[in-house]
C-alpha cells in the first residue's frame, strides 16, 4: 500500500511538471503561424503547409529578416518576369513561386539564393 501511494505521488509531481513546462514552453504551435502572423526572423517560425512567408523586399528571410504568413494565389494570369524562388527553383513569374509554396528572391540568378550572396 505504501509503495502504491508513493507511485502515485511521483505520478502527480511527474504530470504537474509538465503541465508546467507546457505552460511556460515558448515552442510555438506546431502545426506553424497563420494568415497574417510573422514568419521566420531570428525565432525561424515557419508558416503553415498551406501557406508561404512572404518577405518584404525580397532576401528570403537574409540577415534574420521576418516575412509574413500569406495564401498563395489560386490562379496566375500570364506574363510576369522569371523569377528565382526562395527555394533556389525558378519560376515563369512571382505568382508561380508564390503558388508553389515560397517567396520571390528578389534575385535573377538562382545560384547567388543557393549560396546565400
């Protein structure tokens, strides 16, 4: 019986502790920032599967520069000058790499994303 009542007592303190820890982890929602919400920056939030981290100027979060969480567009219209994508893929135009997941380097040449110039 003794030995039942410490079990249990270590079980508590065991499951109080990580509540605690839960409360006061800063380790963001897993599942990444929503619409609207910054993206990368020195934390590295990343957005959602379903979204893309849209910096401002282009640079692909160079610097620890932030973005912010965007939907990608539906539907591209045609035209557009090609652009390298944050990825390091080129893409027909801003639209596509948007549609594909990231963001416009702000770059022509892929390789200076990839190397990191």
């Amino acid at each position: 019986m003794a030995q039942t009542l410490q079990l249990l007592r270590a079980m508590r303190t065991i499951h109080l502790l990580l509540i605690l820890v839960a409360a006061l982890c800063s380790c963001g929602d897993p599942s990444g920032a929503g619409v609207g919400e910054q993206c990368a920056g020195f934390q590295g939030t990343q957005c959602r599967s379903d979204l893309f981290c849209d910096f401002e100027l282009g640079g692909c979060a160079l610097a620890d520069g932030a973005g912010t969480c965007q939907v990608p567009p539906i539907e591209c219209t045609s035209g557009g000058e090609p652009v390298c994508g944050c990825d390091g893929e080129r893409y027909a135009s801003e639209c596509e790499a948007h549609q594909a997941g990231t963001d416009d380097s702000g770059n022509s040449d892929c390789l200076s994303v990839v190397d990191g110039r």
